[in-house]
C-alpha cells in the first residue's frame, strides 16, 4: 500500500504575498510551510503555504479579515507518485 498524506495550500499572486500572510499566521499561531505550489494548481507566483486541513477554517477565517491576494485555497491528496487537488470554496 502506497504512502498517503493530505493536506491544504493557499495559492499566491506573489511570493512578497505568500511571505506577508505566512507572516499574519505565524503570529496567530498557526504553523504553515511554505512549498512550491503543485502542478496540478498551476497558477500564480509558484509559492504556496501549507496548512493542516484541521485548521482550514481558522485559516480561511483570517484570510477574510487580511483579504490578501491569493490565486486560491485546495485540498491535496498524495498517494504515492499521484496527486489530486480540489478547490475549497472561500
């Protein structure tokens, strides 16, 4: 049976972006990686953070409050060398 791991990523417009939210999370608390934004996604600056699923509303809830430019927030699922991305609504 293959490795499985999910997890959430916001998509950026830029990378001065990804870095300033990352920036607004860390002082809440909120642990996030940044990584390079999957294939699958495509868009934006190349930069996503990613978050725990669990804390997907809390996340959310704060990018409402900054309204920071984001491409979009997905949900990835890996499964050995396969990845699947859905768009989570915001």
């Amino acid at each position: 049976m293959a490795f499985q791991e999910s997890f959430d990523i916001l998509s950026f417009r830029s990378r001065q972006h990804a870095f300033h939210f990352s920036q607004i999370l860390r002082e809440r608390g909120i642990s996030t990686q940044m990584m390079s934004t999957p294939r699958e996604v495509a868009l934006g600056c190349g930069l996503s953070l990613r978050f725990s699923p669990y804390l997907a509303s809390r996340v959310l809830n704060i990018y409402r409050q900054f309204n920071s430019p984001i491409i979009g927030c997905y949900h990835v699922v890996r499964t050995g060398a396969d990845t699947r991305v859905t768009r989570i609504p915001i």
